[in-house]
C-alpha cells in the first residue's frame, strides 16, 4: 500500500504535465493565441508526442532530485509551487535546447512557454486541492501522527505551541515527560504531564506513539543518544530537535562572515520595518471599517442606552506591549456596578490559569449578551488602534491582576503590539485553556508577517459571525 501511495504523486504529475502540454498544443495550433500559425509550419499533436514524453520523464527527475517528492508536513503551497516552477523551467529549457539544435524551424517556441505555464497552474492547482483534502482527513484523524514530547522546557514548549497553532502539520500530542519534578507532572494547557524520562519507553507502548521530539538540553547528550537508540529499537521515528545554549530555534539567527558561520539571538519584538508596515496597516484598514461600520456604532450605541441606565461605553485599565498600561474602550455589555458585584460571582469562574470568565454571566444585560456572543462590543477597540495603543492583530491586553499572576515564559505574550484579534481568537477563543492561549500568542510573535495578520483577519470573520467560542 505504502509503495502504490509513493508512485501516486508522480503518476498524477505525469498526467498534469501530458494534458498541460495537449493544451498548449491547442492553444499555439488551434487557438493560435497571440500568433498565428503560418502556412507550412502546423504540426500535428502526434509530431510532438515524443518530445512531451521526454518533457515528463525530465521534469519528474528534476522534481525528485529537488525533493519535491519528499514529505515535508511544514512546507508551505508556495514553496512547492516554486519547486515545481524550477523544475518546469529546467525540463523544458532542456528540451528546447536539444530540438532547437537538431531541428531549429520544425518545433513552436512559443509553445513550450504555454507549456511551462500550463504545468505550474495545473500541479500547483492540484497541490493546493490536496492540501485541503488532506486538512479535511487530519481533522478526522486520518494521517495524524501521535507524538511524545520529551523536554518541557523552552524548546519544548516552543514545538507544543507551533503544533497549537498548526493543526495543518498532522501531529496529536499525546503528552510531554521531563525529569523535573514539578515540569513533569504539571499539565501546558492540553498538553498533558506524563512524568518522568524513565516512563519513555512504557508511554509508547501504552500510548500508541508513531514519533518522539527530544527537546533536551545540549548537556543531556548521554540521554538524548539513550532516547533515540530506545526509539529505534522500539519501531518508532525519533526527532532531535537541536537545542543551542538552551534557545528557542525561533529565536537563533544564523549569518556568515566569509563563509564562518555566526549564530546570534533574535529579539521577539518586531524590528523596525515590520513595524511601520504593521502600523500602516492598521492604520489604513481601521480608517475603512470605521467609515463602513459606524451606522452600527450608532445603532449599537441607541439599544445599550435603551436597554439598560449607564454609559454607552466601558472603558477598563490594560495592559499593553512592554507592560505599558492604557485604556480599552469597548461597549459597555453589563449592568452598572458589575465590577463591585465580582465578588460575588467569583465562585463562577469557568476559566483556567489567571483568566476569569463566565459563560452565562448574571452581570450581563440583554444587550450586552448579543454584542459580547458576536463581539460587537470590541469595535470602539479601532479607537485604540488609531491612538497606537493596539492592534488589529495580536495578544488580546490583559488585566494588571492578571499579568501580576504570569509564569516567566507566559509574560513574553507582552513584547509585541496588544491586539483586537489574534491566534487563540481563531483556534477556539473561550474555549482554549490560559497556557494554549499564551502558546499561540507566543508563536505568533516569534513567526509575524504580513500575510500572517491578514490571514488571522480573514478568519475572524466567519468567527465573528457565527459566534464561534465567544462568551
């Protein structure tokens, strides 16, 4: 089974790239697209089946030999149309180059660029449909690979929040070990604490493990050398990932200085050029939704006013990057005196670490219910934005009582813009426990760009919308 599977993508390549090239046949023969076909020079399909055969077997080559066949679950669409783009140009600029030189006026050069064309829209259309289907299949747990942890410390928390905010790679978490005493018996959100090094071998067995990530120290080179024979001989994959001087990976820059390799930090902040670009962005998509939503602010505004007494808006002390304090503005959605009156719901409290939530809190108006379900009341935020108190997207601003209670590694959610939106707001929001959330906060830190926020606020959206994990 495994070997059919291995010649599938190939097979699949090889018939994309024999119907992109019958296209381009039609379109420079048939269609005559951009040129006319001159009398004497029409070729039948037929003529050109060997040299389309030879393009084939030339480009599965160059993709093989790319590692274009190669699994790779963090690879990106973009990559591997690049990947096929390359390998596209490298066949077909061979076998121009040998039909040129034996018969220069017999073959269309124009079509061989349809052809290179044709090639990457086709396999790079039927990449994308396989990543979708594939995604689909993960979330069912068809080709989810279940993983130990071995190391709970800053490299293994870092793969934990990558593998949080990346349910696309395919990975389950079955739980992490580590000899520290209190690391390995206190559970990261839903990442569970299975003891000890010395319970590795029994956690497979039990546990069904396909592969174990070591994230351990340099210093364990005795254990980690220990955990991969033990892997190994136990039938399953082993994945060191290389740790230096204890860093984040996400945070190690690597430079040459005439080819002497120099390895530095990287700072999580945002350097200068991403943060104008951030700036301007929100900047410019805050000025277009509050030109399009303010017939809702007034709407908004009149029912909070005929609902219930009090101002229209709540505005509540946060705090903001670098644990600068500020001002959020939003909606006001409870009754007057809600802050008074928390004591007296506190044994409510349906959130985990220093977070307070409740799901059908008493405190809340009738108004109040609706915008905070489908978060209209996180609108008069696009204040904070512009003042450049926050962004549009980010870690959402916590509380000073809040903040006082983070663990070391929790606090660095802190060094980038506070957002409107974020991550853990598009991964399950309520419903995520305080250490998932500060994992997805953290990974989007360490991995910012622009696509990245623009993807977060598209998926808002529909979130929005429909409420999902909002409460």
């Amino acid at each position: 089974m495994k070997h059919a599977l291995r010649w599938a993508s190939p097979a699949l390549d090889a018939l994309l790239i024999l119907l992109a090239s019958a296209l381009a046949w039609y379109l420079r023969y048939e269609a005559e697209l951009f040129r006319s076909v001159e009398p004497g020079f029409y070729n039948p399909l037929s003529s050109y089946f060997s040299l389309f055969s030879a393009l084939t077997a030339i480009f599965l080559a160059a993709f093989a030999a790319n590692g274009g066949y190669t699994a790779r679950r963090g690879s990106s669409l973009i990559s591997e149309i690049v990947r096929v783009g390359n390998a596209a140009l490298i066949s077909i600029v061979i076998v121009v180059a040998i039909t040129f030189g034996l018969r220069p006026l017999a073959y269309s050069r124009l079509l061989f660029f349809y052809d290179g064309v044709l090639i990457v829209l086709l396999l790079g259309a039927a990449r994308a449909v396989r990543r979708q289907v594939e995604a689909r299949l993960r979330k069912r747990g068809v080709g989810v690979q279940r993983v130990l942890i071995v190391g709970a410390g800053e490299v293994g928390r870092t793969v934990m929040r990558t593998m949080v905010a990346r349910p696309d790679l395919g990975y389950s978490v079955v739980g992490f070990v580590d000899d520290d005493p209190v690391k390995g018996a206190t559970d990261i959100g839903r990442f569970r604490a299975l003891g000890g090094l010395d319970c590795v071998e029994s956690i497979i067995k039990t546990e069904r493990v396909d592969e174990v990530f070591v994230t351990l120290p340099w210093m364990y080179q005795r254990k980690i050398v220990g955990l991969v024979s033990a892997c190994e001989r136990l039938g399953v994959r082993p994945r060191v990932v290389p740790d230096i001087f204890q860093l984040s990976l996400s945070r190690v820059d690597v430079d040459d200085l005439g080819g002497i390799p120099l390895i530095g930090v990287k700072e999580h902040t945002l350097p200068g050029s991403a943060r104008l670009t951030k700036r301007a962005m929100d900047v410019v998509l805050t000025a277009v939704l509050f030109a399009v939503l303010w017939p809702l602010f007034l709407v908004v505004a009149a029912a909070i006013k005929l609902d219930s007494p009090g101002p229209v808006f709540f505005r509540q002390r946060r705090i903001g990057q670098h644990r600068k304090p500020f001002e959020v503005i939003k909606f006001r959605s409870m009754k007057q005196g809600a802050e008074e009156a928390l004591a007296e719901v506190s044994d409510m409290n349906e959130a985990s670490g220093p977070l307070f939530k409740i799901k059908n809190d008493p405190r809340r108006t009738r108004v109040g219910r609706f915008i905070r379900r489908t978060s209209i009341d996180e609108l008069p935020q696009f204040i904070n934005v512009l003042r450049g108190e926050m962004s549009l997207v980010g870690p959402r601003p916590a509380l000073p009582s809040e903040v006082e209670k983070y663990e070391a590694w929790q606090r660095e959610r802190l060094s980038a813009p506070q957002g409107i939106t974020g991550l853990p707001q598009i991964s399950g929001r309520s419903d995520l426990t305080f250490d998932e959330m500060c994992l997805l906060d953290i990974y989007y830190i360490e991995n910012w760009s622009l696509s990245l926020d623009l993807t977060i606020i598209l998926r808002t959206i529909p979130h929005v919308l429909f409420g999902n994990g909002a409460y």
